[in-house]
C-alpha cells in the first residue's frame, strides 16, 4: 500500500493522522494490516457473543480475540508478515466460534442467526487481497460514511479496547483470567461491528469500557501480587556494575522471572529499562542478586541507550522502536512484539540464544558510581503509612497530591511534566507512574515527615494502585475523590493511556488535566462532552499557569 490513515498515538504527524508513515516507525502495510485484525477480532465476536448468550464459550476464541487487539497497539508489531499470520488466526477462530454458536443454538433449538458486518468476511488468499480488504475497512472509510465525530467515537471505544486486552493479556500469561471480562470484549466487539452511529451510546459504551478495564487492571494486579508478592519501596541502582549483561524492555515481569531462572549462576547480570523498572520492588524479583538495576530510561531514548549498551537486549510486550544496525544482532524480541528481521523468541520462552549473545558482548568494563532512585510505591505500600499521610494532611503539612505520570514521548512539549515536578511546592507530594516517571525521577525531591516527597506506584497499569490510594484517602477524610487536594496530571501516548483514562472518567474523576496534545480522535464535538461532564483540559502552555490555577 502505497497510503495509510492512522491517528491513534499522541504523536501521530499534525495532531491529524499518520498517511504516508507512522511517526512511530510502522509502514502502510503494517497499518493497514493491524486494522484488518481488529476487523477479524470484531468477526470472531459477532459470533463468541452469540454464543456467550446461549451459555457456551471457547477459552481459545477468547484469548485468539485479546492477543488480536494487543497485536494492533502502537509499538507492539511492526512485522506485516507476523501481523498476517495473526490476521488468519482469527479467521480460522471466526470458523470455530461460529461452529460453536452454531452447535449451542442447535442445542437450544433456535435457528442461527447470520450477522452482517465483519462475520461476513472471508480473508483474501495472499497478501495482496488481505491489504485491498484493509483499505475498504479503514478508519478513512468510516470518516466519510459515518462523519468525524462519530467515527472518532468508535474509535475512542476501540482504542480503550485496545489498551484493556493488553492488560488482559498479561494477566492470562500468568494463570488469571476472567469470563466476564472477555464477554465485555466481545459484546463490545459485536456493538462496534454494527457500526454504530448513536453518539450518547456510543460515550456511554466508551465509559463502560472503562470500568471493565477498572475490573482488568484489579486482576491483572492480583495476578502480579499472588505471583511476586506485593511491591515494597526499594532502591534500585541507575549505574552499571562491571561484567556481562542484558537488558529487558517492556511490562512482562514473567518473561523477566524466567530470564533471571534462566541466567542464575551464568554471571550474566540482568537490567530492566523503562516500564520494567518497578519489577525491582517485588519480592520475588529482587531476591535475585543478579538483578543489579536498571539502565537508561523510557522508550522513545532506546535507540541510542540500546546502541551504548554493552550487552544483549529483550523486548517483552510493546514498546519497540526501529532498531539501529548496530545492535539488530544483540536485540530479541518475545510474545506479541516484533520487529522484520528481528530474532524472536517463541512461547517455549528458551533464552539461550540472549544469553549467548550477551556472553559475546563485551559487558561492562567497570562499576560506574553507586548511585540509586526509589520505586515500589504500590498501593499497598503506601497504605502501610496511611495514616501518617492523613495527619500530615491535618496538619498542614502535606498541602496537596499530584499525580504526575503516563506515557512518556519524543514529542516536543513533553518537557512540560519535569517543569511541573520541579515547581511542585515543598509541602506536595507527587505521585507518579508509567514511563513518564523518567521526566523527573532522577531528581531529589526530599521528604515530609519521613515520607518521600516522589512515590513511583509502578507501570501503566499500576494507574489501579493511584485509584486505591485515592480511594482510601477519601475514605480517610469522609469525601469524594474530587473533594481531595488531588490533580492528575497525566501525558498520554498510546492506548493504554487511553484505557486508564477511560477508567478514570467511569469513576467520575474530574478536572484532569492531559497532555502534551489531546487525542486526533477526539473532535471538537467530542471534546465539548468530555469538558462539559468531566472538566478534562488540555495542559497549559506552561507548568507554572497549570499549578498557580491548581494552587491559587
């Protein structure tokens, strides 16, 4: 394909949409590809619901339909010829659900239904046809059918449903999984493959995604809990130590579990980079001596951070950028994230061929200075010490929270957060988590009465640890979320931002201020929705005009 339409990241070119390449590296092909398996994902609904409604489910529909929507996320797959493997898959699964469906309505002595829509689309027989099929099904398509606002609309929920299965997804690598969270994706699924065009059902859809993505997060902590314990404040070292090494990008902490299994006794010492850093603060991570820190920063830095680094490289989950030939032989990547001639990693999860490859590496040749920054900030933590947090409060000594976090950019405005941290009165305590924690948390920020003045909660999907926290602190004072001294301050670059912030505004959170630009697809229209229910606004130019509005 020679054109694309893609306006789904904070990034995408003019605050318009991505159409001759994504700003993120991913070609036409790739894109058009990605929506032709949500397009499939939505076939492989029409009929997993049908049948969910007659009491019958496939565990295997269910997840072929989650990995779907995650393959599609930015950052994750940027290989047409993986993305088209997956794409089958799902055709393949949208003929067993409909045998299913097929087979319960027989049981139940009802005629099946035939639904319109994707459940009626059969794939192309090469590569060719499939990316024709995807131009006919794109969003451009849909804009001028159905208008902006309303595609934007659709999109929102998409987008949220996107962000949701891969939280879903890491918590089905670890064992736990929920029926009901996988018939809201595929009741969502089988609602947009109607093409919708009501807008107030369509908002209250995109609401409900996100409290069940409230319910995803709630497992998906669970899962990381009951498997490694809960997080408790560490500090982690932010400087080599001398010997070989390999560094693990990305969220899955399973993937880096075994790899730790893997390399023990090896003397190959293991780093995480970006959303991986608060793997250091539970317990059944960091009980590995070999797990010495962590290397370099948030995403969109990986490419000159993996060029300096001196060792083998794993992307787990999302978050990959182009790699630089100087290191596409010592970069690996695992489960759904993929890069064309990138070595990957199948399900066996056999490590052997990082860890050789980091053996060849030279490694470090030498300690660099001991130095270390704070993580492990989980809701359980914090509530551990909650009650010193109320009474400084009470006191007058903590004057107001901030949560300063989200994902973090290359695009130019960004600098906007660690102005905001730097600002923050010596009486305010932040909150931060995701990638963009990088803006600020080298910097020393002291404490309030023995309590650090910058709490790292954890990943993206830790967003549940700041509910829990809220939560209990409003319960703690006898009032509502937006009755505390609390402002979210949140950046946004793909769609899990958009998930938590779907999330968010389920719960009735107000006043939030987003940034550095407000989603492409979210139109004027839209907007005035969300402004008018929610008070959501964009940041201002400044940190400074932002906290004095907050402040007074």
């Amino acid at each position: 394909m020679e054109k694309m339409f893609c306006y789904q990241c904070e990034q995408t070119a003019n605050c318009s949409g991505c159409t001759v390449v994504g700003v993120c590296g991913k070609q036409p092909d790739t894109a058009a590809m990605q929506d032709l398996a949500v397009y499939a994902a939505k076939a492989v609904a029409q009929y997993a619901q049908r049948a969910r409604l007659l009491g019958t489910r496939d565990p295997e529909v269910d997840q072929a339909v989650v990995e779907g929507l995650f393959t599609a996320v930015t950052n994750v797959n940027f290989d047409t010829a993986r993305v088209e493997r997956v794409v089958r898959g799902l055709a393949e699964m949208k003929e067993r659900a409909k045998a299913v469906y097929r087979e319960a309505a027989a049981a139940a002595g009802q005629t099946p239904e035939e639904p319109e829509g994707p459940a009626r689309w059969t794939p192309a027989a090469d590569t060719a046809g499939l990316l024709a099929q995807a131009e006919q099904i794109g969003i451009e398509q849909r804009r001028l059918q159905n208008g902006e606002d309303v595609t934007g609309l659709q999109e929102l929920l998409t987008y949220g449903l996107k962000g949701a299965a891969a939280y879903t997804d890491h918590g089905h690598v670890l064992g736990y999984d929920s029926d009901e969270i996988y018939g809201f994706f595929h009741e969502a699924l089988d609602f947009l493959a109607g093409n919708p065009q009501d807008v107030n059902e369509l908002t209250a859809r995109a609401l409900l995604c996100g409290e069940y993505n409230l319910k995803v997060m709630e497992q998906l902590d669970q899962a990381h809990t009951d498997t490694f314990g809960h997080p408790v404040p560490t500090p982690v070292r932010i400087n080599p130590v001398k010997g070989k090494a390999i560094l693990v990008s990305g969220h899955d902490l399973r993937d880096l579990e075994l790899l730790l299994q893997q390399t023990e006794g090896t003397g190959v010492n293991i780093y995480t980079h970006g959303e991986m850093l608060p793997a250091h603060g539970y317990p059944s991570l960091k009980k590995y001596p070999h797990l010495v820190g962590n290397y370099g920063g948030a995403w969109q830095e990986q490419r000159q951070e993996f060029d300096a680094f001196p060792g083998a490289i794993l992307m787990t989950t999302n978050c990959i950028q182009k790699p630089r030939d100087s290191y596409k032989n010592r970069i690996f990547t695992t489960g759904l994230v993929a890069w064309p001639e990138v070595a990957h990693i199948g399900p066996d999860k056999d490590f052997a061929p990082v860890i050789e490859a980091a053996v060849q590496a030279p490694g470090f040749a030498e300690d660099g200075e001991d130095r270390t920054i704070l993580t492990g900030f989980a809701h359980n933590a914090v509530l551990g010490v909650a009650d010193k947090v109320v009474e400084g409060v009470k006191a007058g000594a903590i004057r107001h929270f901030f949560l300063i976090g989200g994902c973090d950019g290359a695009k130019p405005g960004r600098n906007y957060y660690s102005d905001f941290a730097q600002q923050v009165p010596e009486d305010c305590v932040i909150l931060t988590l995701a990638c963009g924690k990088y803006r600020f948390n080298k910097l020393d920020f002291g404490e309030i009465g023995g309590i650090p003045r910058l709490l790292d909660i954890g990943q993206c999907n830790d967003a549940y640890s700041a509910i829990r926290i809220a939560t209990a602190l409003a319960d703690a004072f006898e009032c509502g979320v937006n009755d505390l001294p609390l402002s979210m301050i949140i950046s946004w670059y793909e769609q899990k931002a958009v998930a938590i912030l779907l999330t968010l505004l389920h719960l009735g959170i107000r006043n939030i201020k987003l940034g550095p630009s407000l989603p492409a697809f979210v139109t004027p229209a839209v907007l005035d929705v969300l402004v008018q229910n929610f008070n959501i606004a964009p940041i201002a130019a400044t940190a400074k005009e932002d906290l004095q509005a907050i402040l007074g």
